[in-house]
C-alpha cells in the first residue's frame, strides 16, 4: 500500500498538531504548578484541594462501573449518585408514597 501525497501530508499535519497541543498542555501544566508553589494562603491551597478533589472525583464518577442491571447493561457511578441526588430533591418535594400507598395500588395491578 503506497500512501498519496496529500494522506503523507494529513498525517504529518495531525501529528505536529498533536505534538504543539502536548507542548502548550505541559506549559500549561507548568504555569499552574509554579503558582501553587508560590501560594502561602492557607485557605486558597485548601480551595485549590477542594477543586483537585472534586476534579479526580468527577473523572473516576463517569467511568468508574459499580455494578450491572438485571440485563447486563453497566450502572456507573455518576449515574447512580445522580439518581439518588433526583430522589432525594423529589423527597423534599413531597414527590413520593409510602411503603402503604404502594402496597394499596399494587393490588390493582
């Protein structure tokens, strides 16, 4: 298989582009850790914690399979909490039966 001109091209392109957007990354990277170092507020390193945290605990929620349904399909973790956080707001929203009024419709069914 002998590759066209212009396909040589696109891939030395994706790939310089690949290698620019690395090197602007790790500057970036750089810059942000310089100023971490240089901070001595103790209240704005804890926020910076805080935001790291969140960060890591965002990345690992919507990847992370804590189990499967009945029908094999994955439940991941963003997912579950998601639907614990919308119950509980459909709690305080008075939006729910009781144990009692679903037993009662159950026997209609």
């Amino acid at each position: 298989y002998c590759r066209s001109t212009g396909e040589i091209l696109n891939v030395l392109l994706d790939t310089c582009i690949y290698f620019a957007t690395m090197k602007h990354l790790n500057h970036r990277k750089l810059r942000l850790i310089e100023f971490v170092l240089k901070e001595e507020d103790v209240e704005a390193i804890q926020k910076m914690e805080e935001i790291a945290f969140q960060i890591a605990y965002d990345e690992d929620a919507r990847t992370r399979v804590i189990g499967y349904r009945p029908n094999g399909v994955a439940v991941i973790k963003r997912e579950f909490v998601d639907s614990i956080i919308q119950t509980l707001r459909d709690i305080e929203c008075g939006e729910y039966i009781t144990m009692e009024e679903f037993e009662e419709r159950s026997e209609n069914w």
